[in-house]
C-alpha cells in the first residue's frame, strides 16, 4: 500500500508538466519561445504569434477579475499562459500547476464558436478552469484536491462553459437534440456535452450564489467532499438532479421538436450506406458516391470510401420479387439499393467539418487530410485520389490548407489556408501546380466552405471577419472584388449554387438549428 501511495503521488505530480507534447507526441526542440509579464500572468509564445500573444496578454487581464467575482474568490496567485500554433488543434487544456496550454490560429473554430473568436473563447474557458482549481483548494498537494472531492468532470467542463461561454448549435445543441432523439441522453461521455447543459439548469434552478457555496464549503478536516456538499447547499443528491436534469431536457427539447415538421415533411430522405457518415459527394453518373464515415461500430479514425450501385442484383432480386408477387397476386416489395463498398483511405479528413470533393469527370477525389508536416507539426494537406490506379498525391503540404473543391471544368481547385490567425482563398492546377492566392485578408478572419460558380468565374464561401459573424461572400475572379451576400449574428455558412448561378442556397444557423435558406 505505501509502494502504491508513493507511485500515485509522483505520478500525478508528473502530470503538472504535461505540456503541448501531450496532444501531438513531438516536442519541437526547433522552437525558440518568449515571455511576456503582465500584471497577472506569464504568457509564454514562440517566435512568429507575438502578435496573438500581445493580443492573449491584454485579453487574459480583462479576464481575470471577472473569473475572480464568477467564483468568489479574493485572491489568485501568478498564472502561466503557454500559446502555439505549432499544430491544428482546436483544443486547450489546463493544470492545477496554474498554467494553460493553449492552440491558436484555428481556422474551423470560426464555425463552432458562432459570433466570438476563437482565441477569447478557448481563453477564458482555460482561465476558469484555472480559477476553478484555486477555489476548491485545500491544504491538500495538487491534484489531490479534486481526486479527494469527487468533482464529476461534467462540473469541471460544464462550469467554464457556463462562465464564459454562450450556448450554441455546435456547443452543444444539435448534440443534445440527436441525444435526445436517440434517448442515449445517459450515456454521454464527453463533460463538455452535458455539462454545459447541466451548468446551465444549475444555475437557473438554484442560483450562481449556490455554485460559489457548494465549491466552497469545506468539512471538519478542511476539505471539499463535493457530492455532500451539493446535497447540503441544494437539498438533494447529486444522483437526483441528474435525473431531473434528463427530464428536464426531454420534456424542451421534445416540446421543441413536436412544433417543427418532420424530414419526412420536407423532401424525400435517401439513405447512404454508412451506418456514421460524415461527409459525402456523389459522382456524376449518381450510381457511385465518396463518403467519409465509419465502416464498424467503435472505429476510432475514419475511412474514406467509394460505394457503387449494384443494378445487376437489384434488377435480379426485383425480378424474383415481382414472380413471387404475381403468384400470390400481390404487390412486389420494394427493392433497397444494392452498394459494393471500397476502402480507399483512412484517416481524420477535416477539422470541424469533414470533407472531399468528387471531380467532374469522375476519376479522382480531393480531400483535407491530418498529417505529420514540416518540423513534424500536426497539420491539414489536401490529397488527390485517383481512381484508377488508385494513386494518393499530397497536392499541398506546407500550408494549413483544408476545403478543397474542384473548378466545374476539373482543371482547378479552390482551397483555403490560414496562418496566424488569417485565412486566405488560394487556387491551384488539379495536379497541384500554380499555387495562386486570391484573397489579401488582414486581422482574425477565417475562411470555410468555398464553392465555385458553375461558370467557374465566381466562388462562393462562408468568411468570419474580425468582428466573429460568419457570412456569405462572393468572389468575381474576373475583377477580383469579394461581395458579401448575407448579414446575419447566427452564422451562414455551406453555399450552394443554383445550375443558372442566379442564386445560392446555403446553411443558417438561425435558432440554434441548421437550415437551408
């Protein structure tokens, strides 16, 4: 037993190195780091985002007394704040050792944070977990504080969203409603996903006053035994409100859904063969189509995959349907579509929003794909799959480029890549010769989803200015003028052309919910 204590303790006090490496495996010896001393805070960065770090500095002051009032706390020691834009990570954590790591120049973050920015959004959210760690410290060693208190994860997460964060169709209200349809509402893992939620009815059922209570309260041997101290400051078991919590959920989120129209309601539903699917493009000839998703139940990457009709045994099976109809003197069934399945690629083929692109003429798919880059940096480059000779070529390595899309003629591709926070529209040859940019964006703006007029003389895309709305523009490639088409605080984004190029549909995320207009 002391054999075990003593490895648990150093153990856990190892883990208040984790650093960056954590997340990609690599350590980038090759980097050369500095340090600004505010007021409050270490903000350490390497060479090249001096800018995103001055900018982090100046942010995480604002911060700070604000977190410090959230959680009732008077007094909070020095905080270490780490930045890099090493590898595209949308992501940050935070320690009990007090200090952040934190990935910035996120280019699909522009989607899932709504009408912020991601650097202010991921850094407050660290901060709190920061503040959060100081108000339930005992005079126990870190981490032993919230080993020994029982803080479910959902209380870590969930609070620092509710802090700093504002609910949002990607965080995590279309999650919720797909949960709650599937009534799988109990088994979500993620803290992030039904904390917020969770954070959320806390607060409005008991009061912010309560949360400080609970996370402050202490027993006879100065400590916090968090599921004793929610049912002191609430009157109820932690086990209770989860349960009301679920209830609680269901009956919105179902009063929600009985006032809208089913998909049955709008159009004709198709199903693809993929039982997750999370991106697909069908080809010309509509009897093949590339998808990007799960093949098996608890695959951890995803697979790239062309399926393809298969009419000789759907016109077979029919046959036979129809002569057993006839000798019944009935209606045949219905024959579902026949697929044949191809692995063609395996990987993670997008940030936030997984993608590919089939070529007009067929032959080959471009797609975003996670690599090892330069300096051994995780980063986005766009493949070529060729068909035939089954062939994959990495058109762009360098650049963070992710989006790819084929000209209607097949002889470009449009794409997008950012760096230090500015994303830019590029195009190139189909054989990735002739990297041009087209766009000379300033300041924190993110690009996603480009589409190309099918006269190919204008693209569409979904641009997040400085100011964090996510709107539809549109670039003459003749004049080289970009218009913007919408003006929304809900984010617009996914342009589709209409076949006259008089007009585009695309996604709204009005209402929290997703929806073509």
């Amino acid at each position: 037993m002391k054999h075990f204590s003593a490895i648990l303790i150093l153990t856990t006090s190892l883990l208040q190195a984790t650093g960056a490496w954590m997340m990609s495996g690599r350590t980038h010896p090759e980097l050369k780091w500095h340090t600004i001393e505010t007021d409050h805070f270490d903000v350490h960065y390497h060479e090249g985002i001096r800018n995103i770090a001055v900018q982090g500095a100046s942010m995480a002051e604002q911060i700070r007394p604000i977190l410090m009032e959230q959680m009732g706390l008077d007094t909070l020691r020095r905080l270490d704040i780490v930045f890099t834009t090493e590898d595209e990570i949308l992501n940050g954590f935070a320690m009990p050792s007090n200090h952040t790591v934190i990935w910035v120049d996120q280019n699909d973050a522009a989607l899932w944070v709504g009408d912020e920015k991601w650097l202010r959004t991921v850094l407050a959210h660290e901060l709190q977990h920061l503040v959060f760690f100081n108000a339930i410290k005992t005079w126990l060693p870190e981490p032993m504080n919230n080993l020994f208190a029982g803080v479910p994860g959902w209380i870590v997460e969930g609070l620092a969203e509710y802090y700093t964060e504002k609910w949002r169709p990607f965080r995590y209200d279309i999650s919720h409603k797909g949960h709650i349809i599937r009534n799988t509402v109990h088994k979500i893992q993620d803290p992030h996903n039904d904390g917020f939620s969770k954070s959320l009815y806390l607060a409005d059922r008991f009061g912010d006053s309560t949360i400080v209570k609970i996370l402050s309260h202490r027993n006879k041997a100065g400590l916090l035994d968090f599921k004793k101290s929610f049912k002191k400051q609430t009157g109820i078991k932690l086990k209770q409100f989860n349960e009301d919590w679920r209830r609680h959920m269901n009956t919105f989120f179902f009063g929600q859904r009985a006032q809208k129209e089913r998909v049955e309601d709008v159009g004709k539903v198709h199903k693809l063969p993929l039982k997750r699917m999370a991106a697909f493009d069908y080809f010309t000839d509509t009897l093949r189509v590339a998808m990007i998703g799960q093949l098996s139940k608890g695959q951890g990457d995803l697979s790239l995959v062309v399926a393809t009709r298969d009419t000789a045994k759907e016109r077979k099976e029919r046959k036979e349907r129809i002569e057993k109809a006839e000798k019944k003197g009935g209606k045949p069934k219905k024959v579902k579509p026949k697929w044949k399945i191809k692995e063609y690629d395996y990987g993670i083929f997008g940030e936030l929003m997984q993608n590919l692109d089939v070529s007009p003429d067929g032959r080959s798919i471009v797609y975003p794909k996670y690599r090892f880059g330069q300096n051994q940096s995780i980063m986005f480059g766009i493949w070529k799959l060729d068909l035939e000779t089954k062939k994959k070529t990495l058109l762009v390595s360098q650049l963070r480029a992710n989006h790819p899309k084929f000209s209607p003629d097949g002889s470009k591709i449009v794409f997008v890549a950012h760096e230090n926070s500015t994303t830019q529209l590029y195009t190139m040859n189909s054989d990735g010769t002739d990297i041009t940019v087209l766009t000379r964006n300033e300041g924190d703006t993110q690009i996603i989803t480009p589409m190309w007029r099918p006269d190919g003389k204008a693209i569409a895309f979904a641009q997040s200015d400085p100011d964090g709305l996510m709107d539809i523009h549109v670039l003459d490639l003749e004049t080289g003028r970009v218009s913007q088409i919408t003006d929304s605080h809900e984010g617009d984004f996914a342009p589709i052309w209409h076949p006259d190029g008089k007009k585009i549909s695309y996604t709204g995320l009005y209402d929290y919910t997703p929806n073509l207009y």
